[in-house]
C-alpha cells in the first residue's frame, strides 16, 4: 500500500503566486460566460469595472508558483490514472482581486480508508503578501486501488439533501461542444479532457469536461440566482462530483433556500445529478 497514511498533518512550502486581469478574464469565458457577463468577461466596458467569479478560486496562479513541495506530494506514490477529484469547497474572505501576487499553503487533512479506495483530503490557504486572508479551498481526490490498510472510513450518509419541495431557483446554462478546450487555457491540460484515444483509455467514448468547469458554470449560476452577480455577496460553495459531463451537455443548476443567507443545490444533466450535497452561503 503506497499511500502513507501517516501524512495526515503534512504542510506544504509557503509558495508564491500570481493572475492578473487577463487570466480572470479567460477562466470567465471558459466558464460560458460572455456579453451577458460583461464584468466578468471585459475590463475595457464603459462605467463597468472588472469583477472576478468567486470559483476563479481553484485556478488562480495556476503555472506560476514558486519552487518549493506540495503537501500532496507527499502523501506517498499511486497511480494518477486513479485518482478523480472527489469534492470542492471554497470559502472566501473577501471578493478575488483582479490581480495579485499571494501566498499559498497547503495541508493534507485527512486520509480515509475505503477499503478498495483511498480518500485524501487537502485544504490550501491563499493570503495576500500582506497577511490578508484572500480564501480558502478544500478538496478530496479519490483514488482507486489505494486502500486496505484498516484506517479510518471517514464520514458517510446523506448531507446538503434538498428538501422534497420544488427548487426557489432553477437555471439552465448550455456548455459548448468545445468548453474544454478553452477551461484547460486556465491551467489542466489534462488530455482526458481534449484527446479522444487518452479518453479512451479511461473508458469513455469521448474526451469529458472537467469537474471543476461544471463547477464554474454552477457557481456562476448561483451567484445570478442568488446574489445577482454581485460577487461582495458571496463568500462559500462546495459539492461532491457525482458523474462526468459531456461537453456540449446542458447543466440545470436547482437550489433550495434553507435558511437566511444559506442554500443547497444540486447540478444535473436531464435527470443525472452530475455535482451533489451542495452548499452556498451569502448575504
């Protein structure tokens, strides 16, 4: 068993990163944003001043951090062809600049033992070079053929379930048959995502979108439906990735308010429920 459970605790270099206007500009279009969006989508619009979508989050500084080890490599060796990116929160201290350099830290929090599977668990804080807090994520990634070793299970049973009630907000948003090939410019090349022979291999008929794309199209469905747009609003998203997308595929995003300045949703292609056990929460 390769993964070293032991790891749990582990910390990441202090390293530096960097986007500006630019990068935030094309993660919006990579996202399906566009002249509805012109905020989000242009920083050139008269009376219009650039604002950046909460979920530019999990891509901001991608490619440009400084030398020094990751937490997550330091969880022992596997597979990659294994692992899939099992959930996605983030949770924001302030709106993202426009543009920035910052710090990043990150820090594997837990390893749970699924018999036939592993999950690891990591949280990444951002700050600006000044201390100020900017945001942080946590994610799970789950990897397959990696467990067995007796450790802990982790949590299980239902969690951000809808009430059995029709949504409060219900949006469509259509993604492009070629949205993955404008979300990877953001950072993840991966060629599951773009090369049909390496798709393949992973035992689809074509190349998928990438989670966290279906993840930026929800996110900025639910900032229009629940804040209108305005990012100073919202400040935390997460949910579980539950079944891939197509590109091409349309997304319906339903959300349920279930208290003041919180809600659940879900994210679904037709009846498929492709991200799950979401959670936002605004003012």
């Amino acid at each position: 068993m390769p993964l070293d459970p032991s790891a749990v605790g582990a910390t990441g270099d202090v390293r530096t990163i960097s986007w500006n206007s630019k990068d935030a500009l094309l993660y919006a279009v990579g996202i399906g944003a566009g002249q509805a969006d012109l905020p989000f989508t242009t920083e050139n619009t008269k009376d219009t001043r650039q604002v950046v979508f909460p979920t530019f989050a999990v891509v901001a500084g991608s490619g440009t951090a400084s030398p020094g080890k990751s937490a997550m490599s330091q969880i022992g060796t596997f597979n990659f062809a294994l692992l899939v990116h099992g959930s996605q929160a983030i949770t924001l201290a302030r709106p993202i600049p426009v543009e920035a350099t910052a710090t990043t830290q990150d820090k594997v929090v837990a390893m749970y033992d699924k018999g036939k599977a592993a999950v690891v668990v990591t949280e990444n804080e951002v700050r600006l070079d000044s201390g100020e807090l900017l945001w942080t994520t946590r994610s799970s990634a789950f990897i397959r053929g990696e467990g067995g070793w007796g450790g802990d299970r982790g949590p299980s049973g239902p969690q951000n379930e809808p009430p059995d009630t029709a949504p409060d907000h219900e949006v469509t948003l259509q993604t492009s048959p070629d949205q993955a090939f404008v979300y990877r410019l953001s950072g993840d090349r991966n060629p599951l995502h773009t090369d049909p022979s390496f798709a393949a291999l992973g035992g689809f008929d074509r190349p998928i979108l990438h989670g966290l794309c279906t993840y930026g199209f929800t996110g900025r469905a639910l900032l229009g439906a629940l804040v209108d747009g305005d990012v100073t609003r919202f400040h935390h998203i997460e949910g579980r990735f539950s079944s891939p997308v197509l590109p091409g595929e349309a997304l319906t995003v339903k959300a349920w308010r279930t208290a003041a300045g919180e809600a659940v949703f879900t994210t679904s292609v037709g009846d498929r429920v492709v991200i799950d056990q979401g959670l936002v929460r605004f003012t």
